[in-house]
C-alpha cells in the first residue's frame, strides 16, 4: 500500500529532479569540467558533450511533463494517487528510453571493427553468409542479422534496438523477481529502476551496440523459474541464452547445485539437446555444416583471444599484463573449475532449501567464474550485475556488496568505447571487485552457520 506521505514525497522529488537536470543541461560544459576535477581524467568532450547535452535536457523534460501532468490535470492526478507504482514505472520507462536514443549516433570499435562488416556481408548474400563462417557469433544472431537486412534503417540503430528490448525486458523481470521474493511493491520498483538507469546497461546496449542483455534476460528467467521450481522452464530458457553466448555458463553452476539437489530432474535436462538443436536446424537448411551450426562459434571464441585480460577487473589485471602459455591457461581454468566445486559441494550439503539462496548463488558464481578464467573481457561481468541488483533488494543489509562490485565493472567499459586516460586504475578495480566477491564468502558463511544454528 502506497501512502499520501509516500506519493508527496515522490512527486516532490520527480519535480526537484527535473529542475537539476534541466539546469545542468544547459551546462554541460560545466559539469564536464567537474567531472574532469573530480576523477582526474580528461574526457574527449567532443564525444561525450552531444550524448551527456542530450541525456539531461530529456531527462528534464520528461520529468517536468509528469510533474506538471500531475500537478493540473485531475485525471492524470487521479491516476497517480490509485496507481502510483504504474506511474512511475511508465515515466522511468519512457525516461529511459530517450535517454538511450541519445547515445545511439556511437559507433562502437566493435561496430566498426565486426558487427557492420558482418551486416554487409550477409547484405550482399544472405544465403551464401549463412553458410559460411562469417563472424564468431551463434547461429541464432545471426538470424537477427539477416533479419536486419530486410530493414530499411541504419544498422547500427537496428542492432541497439534489439539489445535495448532486452534491456527492458530484463528490468521488467528484475522487478517481478524482486517482487516476487520480498513481496515489496516499492522494492520491486526501484529494482527496476536501478536496471532502467543503470550506466554499464546504458553503455553496453545503447552505446556500444553489444547483446549482453539478451542472453542475460534469458538466464535471468531461467533463474526465475528455478525460484517458482518449474524446471522444464529453467532449462529451456537457459539453452536459449547458451544458444546467444557462451558466457551464459557464468550461470551453469547454479542449475549444476540444483541437479544435484534433486531441484532439476535428470529427465528435465533432455530440453537442452532439444531446444539447441532447433536453434541449429534453419542454418543447416541453409547450407551450413552441422558441426559448424553447433559448435562452431563457441570453438572460435574460445581460441580467438589470447590476450590474458581485456580491461576486465579480475584476478589478472592484478597479477598479469601479458598473454598465457597453453599449458597455464589451462591449469587457470582448472582451478577456476576447482573454485566452483568446492562451493557447489558446500551447498549441495546444506540441508537448507530457502528460495532466496538461488539469488544469492547466481550472484556469487557470476561474479567468480569471470574473476577467475582468463581472457575476460570487461563486459564479461554484465550478468553478475544483473544478480547484483536482484541481491541488493532481497539481501537488504548487504546492499553495499552491490554496490561495489557494479562500480568495479564500470570503469573498464568507459576505458574501452570512450579512450578515456584515467586516474581511476583498472587494477584498483580489480582489487575492488574481490573485495567484493570477499565480503559475498562472508555473506555465504554467515548464512550457512545461521542456519546450522537454526536446525
């Protein structure tokens, strides 16, 4: 139930907003000098002054329509007062969205570099793309590519869109799954806010034109219908963000505990095989090899990259800058395995079944497994801040664990698409981000001994 007091102070604080933002729009200028004062970095304001220009002035905008909306119309007014949760998810919704178009003129090195001269290859030929090994992305992108042929736009804007649905998509299911496991309207809110406006989300689809947030969408329903303990659900969904990116093994622990658990039927697993290799079959109808339909991408992701750490703030921004001999990586991916087995033995014997721990789990694995394995990348830790969020709202007290370990992640993303020289080390990131996996062990002891003390 949302109280008078409630509504007041939200409508107070929409209207005060909307004043800043609208005066720092019009001094952009400024505020980029602060900036520079601050973090003691200098910024290419040529770049980032049309982008941050427009990002306040529709903030503001948006804000102040709302605000004056509610304030005259009786209608709208009455709206507000029976239906304030909707209300203020629409204008965080709409908000959100301009301020996305407004980086959407960036291209990206990647762009550039990868997803363009792909898109013009399939232009050119799209059955002849299809059966070639164009790119190193899974079939199932592609599809989107060929997709995008047929669309009279820029590319570029084609390739953002789709990211950018799955980046509402994603905060709409962040806020049902907060809903649904603390029972807080207001909570289930501002979770998904926090995912509407988070900066690394924004970056990551809006500007840099990347599809994180589409394989993280579907292993965050995959871990919402694991939470509801429907099964067939979880690894259906969970195939379909495998069949996106390899990195959705991030997650694999956690279905890997609840196997073992008996939470997930063997019986269950026959969905992955299934749904994988429907995926496949249009591109095999094309011409492709079925090796390559299966195997194919993910074989030329994992050899493309040599590079030990790309701007991610993990174990080896600390101790490395280098490239790694065959027989080291492998004995690093080794122990990272060694890591995860040793902690799914600890909760597979923990007695305790509480829905909550899923969350927990999922945040902790996808924040140690791209910690750990080498050649990661710095958006690699784009689904640990997904459960980062999801944690914050259900594991209130530890809130500030979140909190660090998103900001860990977000320097190496501005480093990369902005060029941005800054005082703020990578390294001190990454020390930053395994403090924050420590305090998470800390979190998982404290619950298992309250628990033991419990039973």
């Amino acid at each position: 139930m949302v109280t008078k007091r409630t509504r007041i102070i939200g409508f107070t604080v929409l209207l005060a907003f909307s004043l800043i933002f609208l005066c720092l729009s019009f001094f952009s200028d400024f505020s980029y000098n602060l900036l520079e004062n601050l973090l003691r970095m200098k910024i290419n304001t040529d770049r980032w002054l049309p982008i941050i220009g427009k990002l306040l002035f529709i903030t503001s905008f948006i804000l102040l329509i709302s605000s004056i909306a509610v304030l005259f119309f009786p209608h709208i007014q009455k709206f507000y007062e029976e239906k304030t949760i909707l209300f203020y998810a629409i204008s965080f919704f709409l908000i959100a969205l301009l301020c996305r178009f407004a980086g959407f003129s960036f291209e990206s090195g990647d762009y550039k570099d990868c997803l363009k001269p792909w898109f013009d290859t399939f232009k050119e030929g799209r059955l002849e793309a299809m059966r070639s090994d164009v790119g190193d992305y899974p079939v199932i992108y592609k599809y989107f590519i060929i997709l995008f042929t047929f669309i009279p736009i820029n590319p570029l804007y084609s390739y953002k869109i789709l990211s950018i649905i799955f980046d509402f998509l994603l905060a709409i299911y962040s806020g049902l799954f907060i809903l649904k496991a603390t029972d807080s309207k207001i909570k289930a809110l501002f979770g998904y806010t926090v995912v509407l406006f988070l900066p690394n989300f924004i970056l990551n689809s809006a500007v840099w034109a990347q599809c994180d947030s589409i394989f993280s969408f579907f292993c965050l329903l995959s871990c919402y219908y694991l939470y509801l303990n429907k099964e067939k659900k979880c690894i259906i969904y969970y195939t379909i963000a495998f069949c996106f990116k390899i990195q959705s093994v991030f997650f694999l622990p956690v279905l890997i505990i609840s196997l073992m658990k008996k939470k997930i039927k063997i019986n269950s697993l026959i969905w992955f095989p299934i749904v994988y290799v429907i995926v496949s079959i249009p591109s095999i109808i094309c011409g492709m090899s079925p090796f390559y339909a299966l195997f194919g991408a993910y074989l030329k992701q994992t050899t493309k990259y040599q590079s030990i750490s790309f701007n991610a703030p993990n174990l080896y921004m600390i101790f490395n800058h280098g490239f790694l001999d065959q027989n080291i990586n492998f004995l690093l991916i080794s122990l990272t395995l060694a890591l995860c087995a040793i902690i799914a033995f600890i909760f597979t014997n923990d007695k305790d079944d509480k829905p909550s721990k899923i969350i927990l789990l999922s945040y902790l694995f996808t924040l140690i497994v791209p910690f750990t394995l080498p050649h990661m990348h710095e958006r690699y830790f784009f689904l640990s801040d997904v459960f980062a969020i999801l944690f914050a709202f259900v594991f209130t007290q530890y809130y500030y664990i979140s909190i660090i370990t998103i900001f860990s992640s977000l320097p190496g993303l501005i480093a990369y698409l902005f060029g941005i020289n800054s005082n703020v080390n990578l390294v001190f990131m990454a020390y930053l981000m395994f403090t924050g996996i420590l305090l998470l062990f800390r979190v998982l002891h404290k619950e298992i001994k309250l628990e033991s003390i419990n039973q």
